[in-house]
C-alpha cells in the first residue's frame, strides 16, 4: 500500500513539473577502419552497436573526417587497420 500511495505521488510531482528525473548513459561503440597510404579513411565498421541513429551518426562521422598521416614502414606510407572506441554520452 505505502508503495503504491509514494508510486501516486512520484508521478503527481512529474506531472506538474515539480520534480525532474535525469537519465545519464554513457554508451561506447567500436569501429575498425583502415588508413590508406594517401591518408584516407577505409572501410569503416562497427564492432560493437548501440542503437541504428547512433551507428549512422558514428559512420558519417567517420566517413567525413580529414585525411589522416599514414604510418610509416621502411621510409614508405602503408595501410594501417585502427580499431576506435566513440563514446556517446546521452542526457534525459
């Protein structure tokens, strides 16, 4: 009984404003692409998804971002696999 009058009053206090609930998640997703010997991002993927917005978001971020120095083997540019983590902090 106690829990369902204190349950009652909680969403009263929502209702009219008076009380805010937060929500904070910090959420990771993995991405593997490879660097090309020109500097440019390939290939990117997900290794670990959180949820079809935030997937989108990661790739078009990763698609357009700026060349990249190349690593260097034996005094020559060569293609490099990178696994990044890209945290996502969401707030309610």
């Amino acid at each position: 009984m106690l829990f369902i009058l204190l349950k009652h009053t909680i969403v009263e206090l929502f209702i009219a404003g008076k009380l805010q609930i937060r929500y904070n998640k910090h959420t990771n997703i993995v991405e593997r692409s490879s660097v090309s010997p020109d500097g440019i991002v390939q290939n990117p993927m997900l290794l670990k998804s959180l949820e079809w917005s935030a997937d989108k978001e990661a790739l078009r971020v990763i698609k357009n971002i700026p060349k990249w120095l190349p690593a260097i083997k034996n005094a020559k540019p060569i293609t490099v696999t990178n696994i990044q983590t890209i945290t996502f902090s969401v707030d309610y």
